[in-house]
C-alpha cells in the first residue's frame, strides 16, 4: 500500500459527520466494508451513515442489522465511496453526491478515481480485503462486528472463496479476520443459500424446458415472460439460472435466453472450462466479457434468436477446435 | 504437534514400498491426502501406492490422476493409512491390512489409535490439514501437486471453507498452499459443482412433490422408489435433496423421506438454524444425529411415516417455544 493511499485513509478516519456511499443495487461486498468501517467510526465516537440507491436484498439484511433502505441521515463534513467503480454506479438517488467524494475506496482496477482521494487497490479480491489492509495499516482497532462485516465482504466477492480473485492474500485476511468472535457459516448460509420458494420453483420450470445439444456439450434455456408469470418468479430469480445448468456434467458451453420486457432477448452466456471462449459468441451480436462468462442482447424472437445463437457456438467450436 | 507424532511422521518419511491406505468409498479428503502424501514419496525417489475399498467417483478423478480403481500393487514395507478413523472404515478389500497398519494419519477426535503409530490431530479440519502441518513441522518439500493435492482435500472436508470446522488455522494454510501455482477455482469446480443431467431432473420432480406445512417452516419431502425410477434416479442422486430444501426462505425444519428398496422410510432431517433441535426428532424414532443434522428410520408406508413425522415435529416445536 503507497503512503499516499494511507496518509488519505488516516485523514479519513480523523473525521465526523462521515456519510459512506454504496453502488446502487448494493451487494455483499460494499455493504459489508460500509458497514465494518461504519462500526469503526462508531467505536471512535462519531456521528456516521450508510446510503444507496435501491434497496438491500433480504439475503444481505444481517450485514445492515436489518436495515431494508438506507438514506442520508445529515449533511455531511467527509463523504467516502466503498467499492464504487465509477460515480455514476452511487444511482439517482446519490447522484448529488457525484462531484463532492473526498475520499474513494475501491478494489475495481476499472475505477474512474473521481475523488478528492483515490485509494483503489485493483489486484483485491473485494473491497472487504481492501478495507482490512488499511485499518491493519493504519491501526484502527477491529472488532468483532467490524471482523463479521469485513468476513462477509470477502466471502460475498469471492464467491465463498471460490473464484479466481481469491488469492493467498484473501486466505490469509481470512484468516486474521476467524480469530475474532462471530458465526462464520450463519454469515455465509444467509447470504447464499437462503433462496424463495419461487426461485426453486422456476428453476424446476427451467429444468423442464433444457434444450441439450451436442451430445450434451451446448445446454441452452429460452425463458419465457410467460415462464416468469406462471411461476410467480421475479426477474432477478433466473439470474443464476445459468450457473445451475452450468453444472450439468458433459455441458462446455450453456446459456439462458430471457425474454426482456420489451420483447427481446438477453443472453447469459457460460463456459464450463477454458476451452471455449463464449466473449467471442456474445461479440457477434454485439455484446461482450469474459471467455468463461459473457453476455449480450438479442433483437428477435426466442426461436430465432435460440437458432442464431446456436449457430454462433457451432461456428465457435470449430474455430476453438483450429487452436487447440 | 508433540514430539511423539513428529518422529513417527520423520520415521514414515525415511520409508520405501509404502502403501497408503484410504477409507471405503473413498472423498475427497482422503484421496486428497492420500495422493499428496504419496507425491511426496515419489519426489524422494520411492515405490509408494494408494489403495482403497469401492471406486473412486468422477468428480474425484483429477485427485486420483483419472483412476478409477485402486489397488494395492506390491507388497509393502510401511502401511500408513490416512483419514480412516477405525480400522472397519477401511472395508473389505483392505480388511487384510487391519492388523498392520504402522502409522495412522487421521483428524477424527473419535479415531480408535488402531495403529503401532496413531497420529491423530482431532481439532483439524481435514486429513489434508493435518498433512499439510506434518509437511511443515518436518521439512518435507511441498510442490505443485503437492499443494493442489492439499487444497482439494481441504476444500472437501470444509464444503469450499463454508462448514464450521473451518478455522483461523485452516485459512491460514490455505494460504500458503495458494502461493504455489494450480488452478484453485477448477479444483473446487471439478468437486462440488459437475451434477449428472439425471439428478437435476430428479431435483425437478422433487420439488413437483414438496409439502410445506406450518406457513412454510416445515418442508417434507417424500421420495418414492417410483419417483427414483420414472427420473432414472440412483439413490446417490437424492442424498443432497436435503440440503436443496433446506434452503427455502422461511423453512426452520425440512426433511427428505426416502423409501427403502426394503420397504421402509429413511429420513433425513435438518434445520435452518440452532432454534429448532431435529435430533430430539430422530430419537422419537430410535434415530439420532447432531442438533441441526440428523436422521432415523421409520418402519411403516410413506403416508404413514409423514404423519407420525409430522406429529413429532409439531410436538417438538412446542418444546421449543418452552425453551426459548
């Protein structure tokens, strides 16, 4: 860590009237670092909040002590992003804010650096990680919330350690972090396994309509708006639909096709393994990311739009089968 | 670690023609172990297999280097087993052996010392754990394999860092097992995440058949052996289905109901959480477990079982509410 970075954070946590945003839509990662350098402020006596754009999804709502909405509660003297890319992702309800962040803490390499201070770290797991470097760093004194908070953080981003940003790094903060008191699994079981009944319902709906091609390499699932309403299911139910069929054995390359509300079709597509690059299927239509994990939109019918994309992962697999 | 155990380990490590020894139906802990352990053989220059009762399943196979079975292939100067915690787990293809084991490696508190040198660590989460601090303490050269070996049987036994045998301690080594270089995410992706087509369809049915009682804090589950055989099912399949439910939003109790190819009920209960003891539920039955996981066999048809079951619980829940 550069002494730029910590002389900014030791300014920070010299502050009062402290008011944190999150990125809109807020997950795991930024509540729980907004939370655990909340705590912090808390424990040194000063007046402090949290605020985002959106609401906190119910599996989040033991990070934010139940809180379901978060507002700004005064006008503030220091005003501190955590794990905000850009400024446009505070969302309409802090898009005041924008031009006035004195201090930026992030782990997105993508950040913008907007802020008075940029304390970004790009090669952090999550903002969780970041945030537990600097309070080492600087002495600012963890506690068992504080260490609860910072845990969830880092198991949110990571997948529970599972993705490829978790690193030597991330276990070892880990690590530092199980020595203080709290429920390590409860933290994770609330956070990922708790799902609505809905959502396994339209998953069983989902499992009904598998399209299996190439002896089981391609899996694809068109869902329906009317798939969605006969099961009662919200949008973001079926966003991890695709990580569901993913596992199906033998599968290389899966996909879900969304019918959108304006009668298009929003592909999520995934690889299993490095050997196929879905970022160059999404690309013929426009869209783009990762070689394991990509996405783009589809302006179509579900019929045709399930054959064109067909018809690009067969055009893919013969150039994957050229460099291999 | 005591002195005692380290010299028998420095001892073992002095060995040639060593035949290591798993548990029956062997997981990924123990072959994990087994085959770090026997990496660090070869790495000295000596003879050295792995052997264990029942087949290796596929998910386990980049563990096992793609083998399916595991036979002893010589005759041995050093038994040593690893994970095995009585000298019965080892089955009946190793039964031979029972008497000879020279060193045992385990982390079972309930480890029966069967061998002439037991080495046993009951607070570790894993066989790979145990191994991994043997490693350390003696000054046996971990490498690659090694580390990814260790990593595997870590990931097994903690359910991806998620269960509550996870410490400090089991971070930690994490950690420095990550410094080496394999590719931790497909480690974890091989193991936990490649279902057959066959049991996501029978999830499907699964959830066509749940009843949900008490507002939804009770889910039960009954599987037919029909059910098992329209979907194509193994009995495998359905050991999971448990912890599928259990993870309904609102569910505090939820049990899988499974006919016997006997004719009988084996149930499988859990909780979502510590307010709701399902072992005092099993006893009803002659059954027993631990207080979020248990299970108990119930002698009669499916209908009848599920009310007797349904009563038992009912009856439980009033207890509870005196307790708390």
């Amino acid at each position: 860590m550069n002494e730029t970075c910590l002389a900014a954070f030791r300014e920070l946590m010299t502050m009062d009237d402290v008011l944190i945003l999150v990125h809109r839509n807020p997950d795991g990662d930024c509540l729980g670092t907004a939370f655990a350098l909340k705590r912090a402020f808390e424990n040194l006596g000063r007046r402090v909040c949290v605020a985002a754009t959106g609401t906190v999804d119910r599996n989040l709502r033991d990070i934010t002590d139940g809180a379901e909405e978060l507002k700004p509660k005064f006008l503030p003297s220091a005003i501190v992003t955590v794990d905000v890319a850009t400024a446009q992702m505070l969302g309409p309800d802090l898009a005041c804010y924008a031009d006035s962040v004195d201090y930026n803490i992030d782990h997105h390499y993508t950040n913008t650096e907007y802020a008075r201070n940029n304390i970004v770290f790009g090669s952090a797991s999550s903002a969780g990680e970041v945030l537990f470097d600097l309070f080492s760093a600087c002495g600012v004194e963890i506690d068992d919330v504080i260490a609860e908070k910072l845990y969830a953080a880092i198991a949110f981003d990571t997948g529970c350690f599972r993705y490829s940003n978790t690193t030597a790094h991330t276990h070892w903060v880990t690590s530092e972090l199980m020595k203080y008191s709290f429920d390590a699994p409860r933290v994770v079981r609330k956070m990922f396994d708790v799902v609505p009944l809905r959502q396994l319902k339209m998953e069983r709906a989902a499992l009904d309509a598998l399209h299996v091609y190439r002896d089981g390499t391609v899996v694809l699932l068109p869902i329906s708006r009317k798939m969605l309403e006969e099961n009662g299911a919200l949008d973001e139910d079926v966003s991890g639909m695709v990580s569901l069929i993913r596992r199906i054995e033998g599968c290389v390359v899966c996909a879900t096709l969304k019918e959108t509300k304006e009668g298009d079709v929003k592909v999520s597509l995934r690889s299993a393994d490095d050997i196929f690059d879905v970022s160059a299927v999404a690309a013929v239509f426009g869209g783009g990311g990762h070689v394991k994990a990509s996405g783009c939109l589809i302006k179509s019918t579900m019929e045709e739009a399930e054959a064109r994309l067909l018809q690009a992962i067969e055009t893919r697999f013969l150039k994957e089968k050229e460099i291999h």
